[in-house]
C-alpha cells in the first residue's frame, strides 16, 4: 500500500512498526546489520526498545543511528510523514500543514522540512539514510 494522501500518510506511519521495516530497508539495503561502531555482524536486537547490541564491542544503538534523524527526539513515524510529503506532494507543504498534520509546532515542522530538503540537495540524505532512496518510496 502506498499512501496518497497525507492524511493516509499519517495513518500509515503511526504503525512504529512499518517505519522500522522502512528504516531497516534504508539503512541495511542487504538485509545484514551491521555495528555503526566497528562493522561487526554480530548484532542482536533488544527487542522491548527497538534498540540493537553489537555482540563484539557491546555498543548499543537504534535505528536512528548515523542518519538525519539521530539527534533528534522526534519519533520515526513523524519523520517519515515529513519524508513522505517532500517526496510526494508536487506542490509543497507548508509548515503549517505538516505541524497540524503530525501534531507538532509550526516551528518544529519548518525544522523537520528544512533538515530533509538540505539532506537530499546536498545528497546526505542518500548517504546517510540510506543508499536507495528512490526505491524505498516507490514500494511505499
Ligand atoms: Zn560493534
């Protein structure tokens, strides 16, 4: 299913659990997680906090780690909605609308809009969160 609208888009994202398939998907395009710390495959999941254990050198780390999104106390399901209206609303979204959208101030939505738009124009955003971004929302 592929949201059309952003009302669907909210619905949509409010499932933590299909963002984290969709984070996993970008951030491990082959299926294998890996350490952000040292590379190691060795990885098992906490699975009461999302959260991920290195086996080799114990860190401990979310899917946040090492993208745009990591610094930020936003849920994924609200990232995601903001990613979804860059990506799919031709003509924009105002902040106003994303902030009444996803329940956060105008400010923060403005925050969210401009981190995302700077990640993709300066290709951060591929990098960073993932090397398929294309592919990723064409299968969403
Ligand atoms: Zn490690």
């Amino acid at each position: 299913m592929r949201p059309a609208t952003l009302f669907e888009a909210v619905r949509y994202f409010s499932d933590l659990d299909t963002c984290h398939a969709y984070m996993r998907k970008i951030k491990w395009p082959d299926g294998v997680a890996t350490c952000p710390e040292c590379g190691s495959d060795r990885i098992g999941k906490i699975t009461t906090r999302q959260m991920f254990r290195c086996k080799d050198c114990r860190k401990q780390f979310s899917y946040k780690v090492g993208t745009i999104f990591e610094d930020s106390p936003l849920g994924l399901d609200k990232w995601f909605v903001a990613v979804w209206c860059i990506a799919n609303c031709k003509n924009g979204i105002s902040s106003h609308e994303l902030g009444r959208a996803i329940g956060v101030t105008q400010k923060t939505a403005w925050f969210m809009l401009h981190r995302i738009r700077e990640a993709m124009k300066t290709g951060t955003f591929r990098n960073q969160i993932g090397g398929d971004y294309a592919k990723v929302h064409r299968s969403c």
